[in-house]
C-alpha cells in the first residue's frame, strides 16, 4: 500500500488542502505518525533507503580482480573489453558461486566511481597544449602502430596533428617546428601531458564553428596569432645530435641500425644527425653521407659507393664485398668486364680496369655512366679512360651582356691581316 503512487499523492493532497486532518489520516488509513510526516515531506515516494549497505559475501572476494579486469581493458580496443557477463564467467572460473547480478552491479558500481571528473579551465589566446598518443594505421595494406603528435590551441580550438613512427626527441622537435610552421608563429605558453620524452583534416577543420564561439577556428585564431611570439628567423634544426666514430668497416651506429660512410672516414670523429625521415652523418662542418632513416631495429645500411676506393685496392674483393650484394648493375657492365679480363691477360689487371669504370658512378648517375659503357662496347673501346669520353658533359651557358653594361666599354680593335702578305711574297716562306 505504502508504494502506491496515487495513494500517496492523494493523502498529501487531502492534508495540504485542509480536506483532513492529520489525526483524522491517522485513524483511518491505520498509518503510523513517521509515515505521514515522510507523505508529507515528500511530493514523491522516496523508496526504500536502507541505513547500510547489505553485506555481499560472495561477491566481496572478487571486487578486487573485477576492479583489475575493468583497468586493464583502459588499453584495449572498444571491442576486446570484457562484458559484466565476460567477467562473470571469469570469477566463477576462479569459484565465484553467486548469481550474475550481483556481478552486473559491482561493474557498473566500480565503472561509476572511475569516472574522470574535468575542472572547466579558462583559455586564453595564444596558449597551447601538446600531447602524443598512439592509433593503428593501415600503411601499404599492413596494420601498424603509429604516434602522433598532436598541439591544440584551446581558445581557437584549431589543432595540429603530425604522424611519427615513434615517440622520441627528433620527432617531438618536429612536430613542434612544423606546428609552429603551421599556426603561424609561437605560442607563449604551451601546456604538456606527461610524455616520454599525418598532417590530416587541420586546414579544413579551420571552417568549422564551436558552440559558444563567437566565430569560427580561423576567425578565432586570429586572437590567437597576436599573442603569438614570432618565429625564428631561419627553421629550428629538429634532429638528435649524437657523436661518435667510425669503425673499421666504415659504419656508425645510431639508434641500433649501423649506416656506412666513405672509406676515408673510417676511424673519424663522425656527427650523427638523427632526423625523422633521415640520417646526416657530418665529419667537422661537411655532411660525409646521408641515409633514408630506419625505424627498425639491428639493421645495417651500405651505400656502395663509400666503398669504390676500397675495392678498387683490394680488387680481389669485388664479388664478395657485402655493400654490393643484392646491387644489379646493368648487362652492359658485365660484357664490359668479361672483355676486360680478356683483353688484360695479366692476373686481376682487367678486374682493376673494371673497377676503375664502376668509380665513375662517384661522380656521375648511373644513366649516363651506361650510355657511355654500351658506347665503347658499341665501338669495342674499353678503358676507363676512353668511356669517360663518351659521358656527355654538362652543355655550357651562353655568355650575355644583361647587367654587365660595363663591358660595353671595352673596345677590341681589328686585327691587321696584311701582316700575313710576306708569307705570300718571294723568299717569305723562309
């Protein structure tokens, strides 16, 4: 009776309106006086409300590892994380004997109270924020694991989002050069999660307008670039500098993969220059050798050419040298070689000679290094020095007068032929 809503309601009612007293509600609904105080107070029924929570028995062992069940599911995908039923069917694995609503409420308890509660902060212009987070990207058809960088301005709320192969110096330096890049200049205050240490839809995001925003992302990053602090006069270097020296194979290592520099660098101080995308390898102020950056891990990184001096002292190397297995030079070298050797009957002289063709590929492309071997073979020539002939050389400028209207000046007077007549009088040949 006392959970009847119209019941309820119609005491209240009676009371309020002076159609009963409270003496009279008593005697005829045969209710207790705490029981039409709480009518009373309450325009609705309040429910049962108990003192202290029933005791649970069965579930109280388990609430721990639900607890642990639910935090490890943070890192998982949407899809992998358990169910109240999944993790009921885990406890009663581990002899959990109670039923599955008990188990369905202590989720939904346990999920309730790990709710993260955000203060509301005051944004101003010019301020940013910056993070780095993890997402799967299909690249060339394969999952894989991808960071990203991300700094937002939380008054304009216009972001920026850059995709890395992995979270470290170079490329938290990168994305900050390139988010600078981007916005226009530099915020003055820049705020950071805790980190360890794709330009994507950025610009046209900049068109859409945030309730309770006066305008747009690109209106409101106005007030943003007026706070800003200007950018450096020339682009921040976004690398990670690390000195060493190379070995004895020519190699350095930087961040276990080893890369080759030339032959002459062996044993010297090298600089290390680890980009995002790239590897600079500097002897003193000159860059020595450049290589594409390797994510992976324990690999080594040749490029043959630091090797042609090399080879071309240790001849007998040649068809083991590592730096050019798996190289596939064109047919026409190989004819060129096998003539060679005939050609030099003397022991390894016509390898030496070849050898001498290859380090022409120092100095000039692969393209035009086999348009002059197949030449000299075409006209059965095969020296190093006679195919250097046949590399087309550079076309030369033609040499004009605009803005050197100072040689103008310069007069270069006729030359006299008659000079030349004695030649043609009697005894002028002599």
């Amino acid at each position: 009776m006392y959970t009847d809503m119209e019941w309820w309601t119609k005491i209240r009612l009676e009371v309020l309106r002076g159609e009963s007293s409270k003496r009279e509600i008593l005697r005829r609904e045969g209710v207790h006086w705490k029981t039409l105080a709480k009518i009373l107070k309450y325009p609705e029924l309040p429910g049962y409300r108990m003192k202290r929570s029933r005791p649970k028995p069965k579930i109280g062992a388990y609430l721990e590892q639900i607890a642990q069940i639910i935090e490890s599911d943070k890192s998982q995908p949407k899809k992998q994380r358990h169910t109240a039923k999944r993790i009921y069917e885990r406890i009663k694995e581990s002899g959990y004997q109670g039923g599955y609503t008990q188990v369905r409420e202590a989720v939904r308890d346990i999920k309730r109270c790990k709710k993260e509660v955000f203060m509301p902060l005051v944004h101003n212009p010019g301020e940013a924020q910056v993070d780095f987070g993890y997402a799967l990207a299909k690249i060339a058809g394969f999952l894989k694991k991808v960071a990203f960088f991300v700094m937002a301005l939380p008054h304009s709320d216009a972001f920026f989002v850059m995709g890395f192969e992995r979270e470290c110096t170079e490329s938290y330096w990168e994305g900050h050069s390139r988010a600078f890049e981007f916005f226009g200049g530099v915020p003055c205050r820049i705020s950071y999660d805790n980190s360890r240490v794709m330009v994507s839809m950025c610009r046209d995001d900049m068109g859409r307008r945030l309730r309770g925003k006066s305008g747009t992302k690109a209106e409101l990053i106005v007030e943003d670039r007026q706070v800003f602090l200007p950018l450096p006069p020339s682009p921040f270097d976004a690398c990670r500098k690390q000195p060493t020296r190379a070995n004895s194979l020519s190699l350095v290592r930087f961040d276990d993969n080893d890369y080759s520099v030339p032959v002459v660098y062996a044993h010297h101080e090298i600089l290390i220059k680890g980009y995002v995308d790239r590897v600079v390898l500097c002897h003193g102020p000159r860059v020595v050798a450049e290589h594409k950056r390797s994510w992976g891990k324990e690999g080594v990184f040749f490029n043959y050419l630091h090797y042609l001096p090399l080879l071309e002292r240790k001849p007998g190397s040649l068809d083991y040298a590592r730096p050019l297995s798996g190289f596939d030079l064109p047919e026409c070298f190989h004819l060129l070689r096998r003539r060679l050797i005939a050609e030099q009957p003397k022991e390894g002289g016509g390898i030496r000679e070849f050898i001498k063709v290859l380090r022409l590929l120092e100095d000039y492309p692969m393209d035009r290094v086999k348009r002059a071997v197949e030449k000299g073979l075409g006209m059965r020539v095969h020296s190093r020095d006679a195919i250097a002939q046949f590399i087309v050389p550079r076309p030369y400028t033609t040499f004009v007068l605009d803005g050197r209207d100072h040689l103008c000046l310069v007069k270069v007077g006729a030359p006299d032929v008659t000079a030349y007549q004695i030649l043609l009088s009697e005894g002028g040949a002599l």
